[in-house]
C-alpha cells in the first residue's frame, strides 16, 4: 500500500472464517438439490504467533481438513481474537506519504486423504513457516516459472483482439488450475471458482477438458485417468447396484467414486458415463503411444467398462436381431430415459471395440501381463465372441422415410416444440419453470447429443454409411429446432458472454459438421480431418449466428466452408 496523500497509521486485518456454508440455487424442482447450509463442523480452531489454524469435519463424509495463514508485514500485531468459528489479526504500521508498505498473507491448506488426520495441522504449520521465510517474491517467481511452462505448451494466440486473447488464456488457465494432479482427485464441473454441482465430477473432465491436456500436458492428462483407475473398484460396485455382476459401471457424478447424483433419469440412466471415460483413456493411448500404461492400467478400465456394455441390451427379434439398449438418457437431458439413443449406442461399440484392441495390442506387448489380465476379470473366449457379435450388429434407429439417423426411437414422434407458448423469462432452463414430463415429451435438444457422436466417431461411421443428405436433414431440421428458439434473443444479444454454453456448442457442431461436407462422397471425412476442425477457433457474434441462421433457410450449400469461414 503507497499512501498519496496521508501520513500515519494504517490497520490490516487477517481473518480466517470457519463458519463457511454453500450457497447453491433452490429452485431446481427435480430433487431437494443441495447442500445447502454449514457442512464443515469445527473440530480445533486457535492462534500461534502470527498463525491461525483451524481443522474441521465434513458432517457426511466425516473427512477431516485443515488450513491456516500467517502474516508477514512490516508493522506489529496489536490484536489476536479467536472466536467459535471466525478468527483474526490485527497488525498496526505507520506509513508515510508516498511509501510503501507491505502485508502479505500465506495460506496452506490439506485433508487427511493426504495423511494421517492427526498430523494436518502440524502439516499446515510447517508449511505455512516455509512460506514466511521464502516470500511473496519467490512464490511469485515460482508460479510464473509454473506458467510459462504451460504457455509454452497450450497458449492460443490471436491477432488484433484483445478481448478476446484474454478470453481464451483465462478459459485455459481456469481448466490448469482446477484439474486434479495426485491421480486420486478429477475437476469439478464449476473448477475451483464457483459452488455449483458441489464440486462433483462428471463427464466434462473426460470429454471436454482431459483432450485439451492430451495435446498439451500428457502427465496432467494420465494424472485425471488415474483418478478413474483408483475408483474401479467403486465402479464395480455401482454396476451390481444396477443388476450387471460383471463389470463396471462409473458414476454420473461423483467426488469419491461413489454415485451422487439423487435424479436417476438424469443421472444413473446416462450410462454413456462408462464410454466417455474409455474414450478418453483411448484418446491418450493414440495420442502418447504410452503401451506401458496400455499394460498397467487402461486395458483393465476398457474391458470392464465395455461388458456392462454387453450386459444392459440385448439382441431384439423386434429390431431384426440387432443389439438394442433400452431405458438410458443420452447427453441431451432434455430427452431422458430413451430407447437406442444413437449417442449412447454409438459410444458403446466403440467402447467394446477399444477394449477387443487393447486386448490384442497388450497381448502382442506382453503375453504374460495379458494372461494375468485375463485370469484376474477371468475373461472367457466366449465373451469376447459376443462382444464381436454387438459390433457387427448394434442398432441404430432409423428413418426410413427421410433417410437419417433420429436421436433415439421416439424422437421423430414427441411433440413439436412450440416456442411462442414459452414465456421469454421461463426459456433459460426448462427445468427449473416446467416439470420433467413436460420437457420430456417436446421435440427438443437441450445439448449436443447425436451430433456429437458423429463428431467423435466420424471415421468408425462409414460401417454405417451416413451420407450427404442424412447430414443436410441434421443441418436443417435436427439443429433448427435449436436455431429458431435462438432466433428470439438475436435481437439483443450485444456480447459473446450471452451465448450459453449449450449455444457456442450446437453453433460449434454446425460449422464442424457444414465444413466436413466438403470433399466427401457418401460417408464422413476421414479422423484426421476432424481433428484438424476440433483446432480451429470459432469466434461467435451476432453477425455469425444470424449468418448461419440465414444460410439453413437458404437451402444452398455450396462452398460451405468458404462461407462460414468468410462469415466467421
């Protein structure tokens, strides 16, 4: 602090507060969504010298944590008052006009995940004296050393916007920060800045941030799947739960490993969990070429995740013997507890598919470690046979009529959605104005759900031969159902920070899916290709979204990415 026009003494107060509490949204009429209230229960809290610490309980879990600060200025402490759940110091210097003054604060903080519980508050005042004594100026140095290490690797530069640059360093230091690094802890869906989910881990971390980390920090990238590793045993357990006594079945969200999710269509039923985490750990293995780590522990995850795969369908007569999978929600939790929805089946194969190569991949590295996998799930031939049988025979629903690949069986036939009966202010979150059943029975798409599998699988889909015309019906008739309840806010919507996540999503598939039209016959472009477009950098405006909003009603889709990316 540098006074400018005062002489004298200045008063700093440090305070720790114990008496925290969540403060999450009430209103969500799915479940009694929480917690709410005071959580931690305060088992030791006192001064010593210039340090506070406090060690405290969670009311559940019965997980015990400490944390502490100390105090380092240049003047002296004239006060020290601990209360019941609050505490704090008071420091007194005199400062002259055009001087400066310095206070700094450390904290530290652990749990008894990390050790013993009755050497954490020992642990934290150990550390925090090692901070007194190295600084602020050398915690800085190191942080910045930290950083540059990172920016060299997954900076993002952008020319001539400002904003924007800054936009997306932050959205890359956000995901940096949050992620876990002890194999034993993942990312919670809000990371460390906001309350929302509690803190819980969901697909997110495996589909939307742990490939940005493959690409750019490959050890931080194995450290979050190491994570889903040292919980498969819980996963074990889940999927007995549901009725499959092989396998594993992950949790929709979780913290330790164990469900937490109360909603059950939702959350349970969006088995696509189980294929999302072995995508991710097979992305890794492309990417890394890490065979070690194919031995040591991803093969194990892939092969138990796929047969609660070969568990839940089965084959229907109804559908020409093909294997269905009934009663599952897909990403679009606007439709909840569907039958084939073509995300989850699509995600499934691929599952079982990647486990059969991890198979054969660990055995040609390492026969003895593949026998020893193999008597440990005690894997039969006869299981692998019929995982074969489910690749060359999943069902995918399909219309006939228009020729294209619904969401899911009922699709095609739930009610249009009419977005003149909604009023503006109930549209942001159905959920939270209208009752399930409700949103259930629209035609409607809260998030990306067919689309996205298409975008993760595109190469694996020439078996289906999705061509031209099934991805004009998704251009037109699938994401204009989105499109046209934009189409109400493009009027005022002045900045990016309006966009919901969910928008920049669906507006991201389709500049994906127009620009993958090119150069192809009648199946998708080749993974490379999509590769190269998930890279790109899609700037949203006003200006764009209504381009795109123009360019479906037109019904021309010539030079498709000479337009977006003029538009763009």
């Amino acid at each position: 602090v540098t006074p400018i026009n005062f002489e004298g003494t200045v008063k700093f107060s440090s305070y720790v507060e114990a008496g925290v509490e969540n403060h999450t949204r009430k209103t969500n009429p799915l479940v009694d969504y929480g917690p709410f209230g005071k959580h931690l229960v305060v088992e030791e809290l006192k001064s010593d010298e210039d340090y506070i610490l406090y060690q405290g309980e969670t009311k559940n879990s019965k997980l015990s944590m400490a944390c502490g600060s100390v105090v380092v200025t240049d003047g002296h402490m004239t006060e020290c008052v601990i209360g019941e759940e609050d505490g704090h110091t008071s420091y007194e210097v005199y400062a002259e006009e055009g001087k400066e003054v310095t206070f700094e604060k450390m904290i530290a903080y652990t749990s008894e995940l990390d050790m013993p519980k009755e050497e954490i508050l020992p642990f934290i005042r150990a550390k925090l004296s090692e901070a007194k004594v190295l600084g602020y100026d050398k915690y800085e140095a190191l942080q910045k050393e930290k950083m540059d290490e990172f920016w060299s690797k997954a900076d993002i530069k952008i020319e001539g916007d400002e904003e924007l640059q800054q936009g997306i360093r932050f959205n890359l230091f956000h995901i940096m920060q949050s992620a876990g690094r002890d194999g034993r802890t993942g990312m919670g869906a809000k990371g460390l800045s906001g309350e929302g989910y509690e803190g819980h881990y969901f697909w997110d971390t495996e589909m939307y941030v742990l490939p940005v980390f493959v690409y750019t920090d490959s050890e931080l990238a194995k450290q979050l799947l190491n994570y889903r590793y040292d919980t498969l045993d819980d996963a074990r357990d889940r999927a007995k739960v549901l009725g499959h006594m092989k396998g594993a079945l992950y949790p929709w969200r979780t913290i330790n490993g164990k469900e937490a999710s109360t909603y059950f269509p939702l959350g349970t039923a969006q088995y696509h969990i189980n294929a999302d985490i072995a995508y991710a750990f097979k992305l890794y293995l492309d990417i890394t070429g890490d065979d070690q780590y194919l031995i040591d522990r991803a093969a194990e995850v892939l092969v138990e995740t796929a047969r609660v795969w070969a568990d839940v369908g089965c084959f229907a007569e109804c559908k020409d013997n093909k294997y269905c999978i009934c009663s599952v929600t897909g990403p679009d939790e606007y439709n909840a507890i569907v039958d084939n929805n073509f995300y989850t089946n699509l995600m499934a194969r691929e599952n079982i598919r990647s486990a059969m190569w991890a198979l054969d991949r660990m055995k040609s590295l390492d026969e003895d470690a593949y026998n020893k996998l193999v008597e440990k799930l005690e894997l039969e031939d006869e299981e692998l046979e019929y995982w074969e049988r489910i690749i060359n025979n999943m069902y995918f629903p399909f219309d006939e009529k228009l020729q294209i690949y619904p969401q899911d069986d009922g699709f095609m036939m739930r009610k249009p959605w009419d977005e003149s009966k909604i009023p503006e202010e109930k549209r942001h979150l159905l959920y939270e104005n209208y009752h399930p059943l409700f949103v259930y029975r629209q035609k409607m798409s809260k998030q990306a759900d067919a689309i996205l599998g298409m975008l993760l699988h595109s190469k694996s889909l020439r078996e289906t031969m999705i061509s031209i015309r099934q991805l004009h019906f998704i251009i037109h008739h699938y994401l204009l159902v989105f499109l046209e309840s934009l189409q109400a806010r493009l009027d005022t919507m002045k900045k990016l920070t309006s966009i919901s996540h969910s928008q920049q999503e669906w507006i991201l598939m389709i500049c994906m899916i127009i620009s993958m039209q090119e150069s192809m016959q009648l199946t998708w472009q080749e993974h490379g290709r999509v590769l190269y477009l998930v890279s790109q950098v899609f700037v949203l405006t006003q200006a764009n979204l209504q381009f795109i909003q123009n360019f479906l009603n037109s019904g021309s889709h010539t030079n498709s990415v000479l337009n977006i990316m003029v538009a763009i």
